[in-house]
C-alpha cells in the first residue's frame, strides 16, 4: 500500500467514526410541549418486610491500675468473644470493630489536682448475621464470654432491591389514581405523564436500642422480636391534563 493510499483510508476511517460518534450524541428530539393543564402529584409507595439481616453492637470494657494492664486484659477478653461469635456461626465479614479506646482514670478533690487512679479500656465491635432467630442467644453468647456492653440489635433487608422496586410501582399507581381523581373533578382527563422524579428511598435500619437482658434459667434467651421492615419510595409525577 502506497503512503497516499494509507493517508486516503485512514482519512475515510476517521471519517466513518466521527459521523458514527455525532450520530450517537445526537440530542433527543424535545418532548412536544404541554397543551393543556400541568398537575404535579407527590406520592408515596410503601411496602413491609420481614427484616433478614440483624446487627449487633458488643463491647468490653476493662479497668487496670496501669495502662498496659487494662488494654491486655481487654484483648483477652475480646479474643474469647470474637471466638465465640466465630463458634456461632458468625462469618469474619460480619464481624468488624467499631471502635478502640483507652482512657485514664481520675480522682478528684477540692484544691488539688486530679491523681490518676487507673486507665479504662474498651473495644466495640459491630456484628451482622443472618439468622434472625438466633438474635438472642447471641446476645447471651457474648455477655457469657465477657462483653459488657450491648447495643442492639438493628434490623435490615440484606437484597432491598424488589422491595424498594415494589415500592416504586405502588408510588406510581397511586400517583395516577390520584391525577385521574383530580382529573374528573375538574371535569378533564389524563393525557400523558409528563415526568417523573424519584424524590427519595426509606431503607434505613432500624435503630439500635438497649436490649434488656433476663436470666429465668438456662432454657431463656433473651427476648428478641424482629416485626416488619417498613420501606418506602416517594416520586414527584407531572401530567398533562385536557
């Protein structure tokens, strides 16, 4: 092939792709203008489900004279409970630490500086898993292997997708139902949907509450009860009406 004839085809070829590309940026035609009247509705489409993910805040704290002492014996008795978690089933990503602390301790009394008594240690970890159920006798689990502090649990859908996607085509129905009550009302009819703009999705757990521990005898766990996770879309719908 020639210099000439290369420089041609690679012209061509540059050509063909530039014609391809503005092609395929090419701005979609504009959505005819509204004839008649505009109605905005704001609605919202909400669904429950049975929460499938639950998480658990456990910590322990110890109290040492020195520094050292504290934070030692806190890793010993962490170590047993992130042990015993493991020995429930609880995977290692389901398990994650939320938090280390170590702090003095002071005395204090009038006109005299605060004396150092001691140091206080404290590690958190946040724990997730699966099996709602289990939620109690985990809890005990972990008071059982030296965690004094619990925090829990908060309840989650692990796949909120089809929820939140049920949700959304709820929040669209109810939003033509109610163009079309505000239609006849006026005396008009729906044309078509102008547009539709997803204000916002409620998919937060639940929070974390003080979960009280009892001891009735051996056969009790702690009581856990998981109801429903309500999820919720809101959508802005704009319509034409005549």
């Amino acid at each position: 092939m020639t210099m000439q004839r290369a420089i041609r085809t690679a012209a061509i070829a540059t050509l063909a792709a530039s014609a391809g590309a503005a092609m395929a940026q090419a701005p979609q035609p504009p959505m005819p203008p509204i004839q008649g009247t505009r109605l905005d509705i704001v609605a919202e489409g909400e669904v429950a489900r049975r929460p499938d993910v639950v998480t658990i805040g456990a910590g322990v704290v110890t109290q040492a004279a020195t520094a050292g002492e504290a934070m030692q014996e806190n890793a010993r008795r962490m170590t047993a409970t992130v042990a015993a978690l493991r020995k429930a089933g609880v995977a290692d990503r389901d398990i994650q630490t939320s938090s280390i602390n170590l702090s003095p301790q002071y005395r204090y009394g009038e006109n005299v500086p605060p004396v150092i008594t001691g140091y206080q240690a404290s590690n958190q970890v946040s724990v997730r898993f699966r099996d709602v159920t289990r939620a109690g006798a985990i809890l005990d689990t972990l008071v059982a292997q030296g965690a004094n502090q619990i925090n829990g649990p908060s309840f989650a859908l692990d796949k909120p997708e089809a929820a939140l996607d049920e949700a959304r085509t709820l929040a669209i129905a109810t939003a033509r139902k109610r163009a079309e009550l505000y239609a006849r009302a006026a005396g008009m009819t729906v044309r078509r949907i102008v547009s539709i703009t997803e204000s916002g999705s409620n998919n937060q757990p639940q929070p974390m509450l003080m979960v009280q521990m009892r001891s009735r005898g051996e056969a009790d766990s702690t009581p856990v009860q998981a109801g429903e996770q309500k999820m919720s879309v809101s959508v802005s719908v704009s319509f034409e009406l005549q």
